[in-house]
C-alpha cells in the first residue's frame, strides 16, 4: 500500500503557540485534515499568528499546531516541522532559549539549517543525540509530540518545572494529546466523564494536580519528564508510564547532601551572574518584549537585571487595586522610577475585575480556583496591548524561601509538637467551640502563627485543625488545604493519592522547611502557579517567560544553605541581596503582599446573587457532584459575616461554573 502523506498549511490573519493530535487507525485524509484543523482551532488564542497540520492517514499519526511567531518570524519557522533527513516530524510548544549555542554546536557536527528558529534546533538535536539525551542539553519551557516516522513511535515531552502543559490519554483505541483540554474535546471520539475522584483535588488543592485532570483516563504529562507510545505495540507498551530526565526530587537531596561552602558574598556573586544570563537568554526575541512588575521582590529582580543588560527602558506593566489592602502598584511605581523603566499602570475597579469571572471556565478549561486567576489575567491582557513576550518573577518563593509557612511552619511545630494527641484533641474541640465568641484582642498572640487570616474566630478554627495533627508533614497538609475532607464533600468519591499524600514519592530531607519548599516546588508551583499564568497569558496570545526558573538557578538554590534563605521571619535572604545591588533597601525590606482579591466581600456583596444560584442546594442535589449540606451551612456561616469561607466556597463556585459552561450534568 501506498502511503499518503498531506502537508496542510494555512496562513490566517489574526486568529504562543498550542499544539494537539492524535493516534488512530482507519481515519480517511479528508477526515484527518478536518479533524486535525478543528483540534487545532480550538487553541487559536496560544497561536494567532499561523496554524498548520500534517498527517500520515496510513500510519495512523497526525499533528497539529498554532503559531505564536516570536523567533524567526518567516515562513522557515512554520511548523509541523519535519527535521532534514525526514525521520522526524514536530508539533512544538515553548521556547529553547540556549538554542542559539546549541545551534553553533550542531553546525560544528555537520547540520544545516534552513531558518533561524529554535524548532529546527530541536529536531537537529533529537537527529544527533536522541530524544532522551537531546531534552536534557535544552535550557527552556516546551512541550513537544514528535513523531519518529522510522520506528513509528510518538514521544511527548514536558519542560522540567511544567511552564508548559500537555495533556494525553487512551480513548477507546484512539490516543489524544494537546495543550489544552479544549482541543481534546472537539475530537469525536473523546469522552467528557468527569472523575469525580479529581473533584476532591480540586477541594483541597483548588487545582488538580498532576497527572490527573477533570476528564476519566485523560492526563497531564509530569514535568521533567518523556511518554513514548504507539499504535502497533503491546498492551504494556500501549500502557507505559512517563519516563523522568530530570528530577526535582534528586536536585533536592543531591543538594541538601553537597551542600555548597560559598561565603555568603561568593554565593550572592553567583546567584548574580546566574540570573543575569537566566534573564538575559529570555530577553531573545523578535518581537516586543516586556516584564510584570509588581513590586516584590522576585518580579522587581527580575526587571532589574532585564533594565541592567537594555539598551532603553524596559517596558513594564503593573495592575492596581483602588482597595489599598490589595494594591500592589504604589511599589511597583517605586521601582520602575529608580530603575527608569517605560512603566504602565492601570487600576481595576471591582466591576472590571468580577467582569473577568464568566471568562475564567472556557480559559482555564478545567476547574481552576485560585483567585489570583482574576489580576493575573488583567495584567497580561494589558501588557498585551503593548508586548508579545513577558517575563515574570514567578518561583522565587519556593526557591528561596518566601512564603509565611516557611517561618512560622516550624513555630507552630515547636509550640504544638510535644503535647500529647489526647490533650491536643481536647484542646482543637475547645478551640472549635470558643472561636465563633473570642475577641480579636483575647488571641492577638494567635496571630503571629497565622498572619494571613483576618479575624480571631478564623486563626481559632484554624488552630484547632492543626493541633490534633501527629508530624509536622500532617501540618504542612493541613495549612495548605481548603476543604480536609474532601471526600465528604464530592458524592461517591475517594480523593487519589499525590505528591503530598504518597511517601514513596517525598524527597529525603531532614529539615521540615526543607521540605515544605519540596513540596510547593513540585506541587502548589506547576499545577497551580504555573497554570494560572500560562492560560492567563495564552488567553490573549502573550508569552511568558520566567527566568526564576531556569534549572539551574533551581539546581544553585537547591544547594544553598537554608540559613542563605530565611533569617528569623524574613525570606529570601539571598536574594533580597543580589537586588539591593540594584535598588535602594528600602525599596526592597518591606512586607510581602499577595496577587489577591476581595473575594470574600464581593460574596457577601455584589456576588451574591450568582453565588446563591450556583451554589443553590436544589442545583446541588440535582447535579449530584457534592453533599449540599457542607457547602450550604459554610455559605450561610460566610454570608453570616462570622467566618471567612471564601476560599473554600471558591473551590466549589468555579467547579460549577465550568460545569454550566461545558454542559455537563
């Protein structure tokens, strides 16, 4: 038999990139194209600049891909891309921000190239060196299907950290993969049965972690890591698992074992050096580049160095929020001002941000509820109007030691950890009682464990779930949960096993803080941070770039020693002092502040009515995915004004939000 190949290109007029496709025998070269372009559509905010498909309708194997043009804006950049000698077809996702050394290395061995595009560096690598070896010499965030058309086999790649997502499964005996679910949904062999098991991720975590997603038998690829699969295979080949080239649980404890023996001005040199290349290798562009800037002490660095290597004033952008409690933008004006920054502001009223919220269920298109969702979506839209590429200060906290767990995590410990469980148990009822009727300046002291909780009745409650815990990892759980029982929550459901709820899976550190950095870096980072930003920014075609995270600043604050970290109740040590080589210190000593919003009084305000039809208990009990009775005493208690629940009825808010628009019942 003949095989027929179709090369598909399509040049459209406005319609980062976003690539989907799929494995599957019997499907006729009409119905590939019109599926393949309707996969591909279905992702036009991640590339509005170009689409293309190609498939092989005999093999069974098609690609799709949307353009975002950044680098080599010319026709050479169009992709799928087929690597020279024709072995290997691509559909790629991301930027390779050394490819430029890579490439004068490749050159060195005997490769041309057409273009000028990181892509064809990536097919030249995979030519030289394999899949395995090629993606572990690759500085950069991507996700990649590339199709080996000799041993006809498809790889899926995921960057280390996943700044860049990928989603695959098994339907039937056709195998799916895309950016987004969006795309996964338009084929019509997909299966949109919700795994009600997810939803209790979701109630905990307000994200669904890695590998899970909102769909049965459709999952995220892990970060760091390759899935091989093909359609001729056995029923263990059909069925492997993702393979790892690079480890955050190793960087770990290879860290804390070699702990390195820098003075803390030879660490603060380095830490320098490296981010000032990190920044500088995402500042390649051929197109206008920017930065967030909030005023913090990640984002301010990273603007530092951009501004330290440019030639003019870098372009950056802030949102602020009339509420002074939330507003950020007075530093971030303080900041752009020393450093001479080409800044712009704009202020968000509370009708201009809840005008987000019918947006966020087709943007995130899995139930996604951290509410940062909202500013992280209006300061990309308005960078927009002015960039195509943005970088952002995005992991410095669990890196280097920023968030308020890390000081107070060990506090808490020391104060509850010696009691007997009996005696904590009693304490935690107690608590529970008292706390509707204690005044805030009776456990003022309560206080300094829990700063981010506004009334004495929440830091109670929120006490007495700590006390009764047996280790520190069991605390660590419960300060990072929404709702604790989540199965309790979510009909006729058991909540799977993660990260944070598998042993087998923790990193080796002794230290408590140590670990709790682990854990966010490889849980609360990619499936919650990372997501936001990446569908807010793709959602109107704005490319993120994070220097923060480039692996080897991962792998150098892995081996710093924590105390270059956290000093007292203060984090960030080191690099808080690589950016008072840039601005003044009081531009950098100064209380961290949240990206949040007023979500628990736009509830009780403004809010209310949607909430109430949303989480009304006869909708509730008719769709059947939750016990009513929880999340309607905590929406009275909420509107009540005794407790905060906000963040918890979230969870549920934006699960039924999704479920109206996806038409799911």
């Amino acid at each position: 038999m003949r095989i027929s190949i179709r090369i598909y290109q399509e040049l459209i007029e406005r319609s980062m990139c976003g690539i989907a496709g799929a494995l599957q025998l019997g499907i006729q070269e009409a119905e590939w194209q019109t599926r393949l372009m309707a996969m591909s559509s279905a992702l036009v905010h991640r590339g509005p600049d170009e689409s293309g498909i190609w498939f092989d309708a005999a093999t069974g194997i098609g690609l799709g891909h949307r353009r975002l043009s950044v680098i080599d804006l010319s026709a050479a950049g169009r992709q799928p891309m087929h690597s020279v000698s024709g072995r290997y077809v691509v559909s790629y996702n991301g930027e390779i921000y050394n490819f430029k050394s890579l490439r004068v290395e490749l050159e060195k061995l005997g490769h041309r190239f057409r273009g000028h595009s990181d892509t064809e560096v990536l097919l030249a690598a995979v030519s030289e060196w394999g899949v395995g070896k090629a993606v572990t010499r690759l500085n950069g965030m991507f996700a990649f299907a590339l199709w080996d058309r000799e041993a006809r086999t498809l790889h899926l790649g995921r960057d280390r950290l996943g700044e860049k997502p990928l989603y695959y499964g098994w339907v039937g005996k056709t195998f799916l993969f895309a950016s987004e679910l969006k795309a996964l949904r338009i084929h019509p062999d997909f299966k949109a049965d919700i795994d009600r098991n997810a939803v209790t991720l979701l109630m905990r975590h307000s994200c669904i972690p890695s590998p899970y997603s909102i769909y049965q038998g459709i999952f995220k690829l892990p970060p760091g890591t390759i899935l091989t699969v093909n359609l001729t295979g056995t029923a263990a080949e059909r069925t492997a698992r993702p393979i790892p080239y690079w480890s955050a649980k190793e960087v770990a404890e290879q860290g804390a074992v070699q702990e390195s023996t820098w003075t803390e001005e030879e660490a603060i040199h380095h830490l320098d050096e490296l981010l000032r290349d990190a920044v500088q290798l995402r500042m390649v562009a051929d197109v206008p580049l920017g930065a967030f800037l909030s005023g913090g002490i990640d984002s301010s660095t990273v603007v530092a160095l951009m501004q330290a290597q440019s030639g003019r004033p870098v372009q950056t952008f802030s949102i602020g929020f009339n509420e002074r409690v939330y507003d950020e933008a007075i530093y971030a004006k303080e900041v752009a001002r020393h450093l001479g920054t080409d800044h712009t502001e704009l202020y968000v009223s509370s009708e201009q941000a809840m005008a987000v919220i019918p947006l966020l269920p087709a943007l995130y298109d899995e139930p996604f509820a951290d509410s940062s969702q909202i500013p992280t979506f209006l300061v990309s839209q308005l960078a927009r109007r002015h960039v195509t590429v943005s970088l952002s200060g995005d992991g410095g906290d669990e890196l280097f030691g920023g968030y308020n767990r890390y000081f107070w995590g060990r506090s808490i410990w020391r104060t509850i950890g010696w009691m007997p469980t009996s005696v904590k148990h009693l304490l935690a009822d107690g608590l529970t009682v008292i706390a509707p009727t204690i005044g805030e300046a009776t456990f003022r002291s309560v206080g300094t464990f829990l700063p981010s909780l506004q009334n004495s009745a929440d830091k109670l409650q929120k006490l007495a779930q700590i006390l009764p815990v047996e280790d520190p990892d069991s605390m660590y759980l419960s300060l990072i949960s929404h709702w604790k029982d989540p199965s309790a929550v979510v009909s006729g459901a058991v909540e799977p096993k993660t990260l944070l709820t598998d042993h087998s899976q923790w990193a080796k550190l002794s230290d408590f803080t140590q670990r709790m950095m682990y854990f966010d870096t490889v849980t609360y980072l990619p499936d919650d941070l990372l997501v936001k930003l990446d569908r807010a920014s793709m959602g109107v075609s704005l490319e993120a770039r994070l220097p923060l995270l480039d692996h080897r600043v991962v792998e150098f604050a892995w081996q710093v020693p924590i105390t270059m970290k956290i000093r007292g109740s203060q984090g960030k040590w080191l690099l808080r002092q690589v950016l008072k080589r840039y601005i003044p210190e009081n531009l950098v000593d100064r209380p961290k502040m949240g990206f949040a919003i007023p979500i628990d009084s736009w509830l009780r305000g403004p809010l209310r009515g949607w909430a109430e039809d949303l989480l009304a208990e006869r909708r509730l009990n008719k769709e059947g995915f939750f016990n009513s009775e929880p999340i309607r005493q905590k929406w009275a208690e909420h509107l009540s004004g005794k407790r905060d629940w906000s963040y918890l009825l979230w969870d549920v808010l934006m699960f039924q939000g999704w479920l109206s628009r996806h038409g799911h019942s």
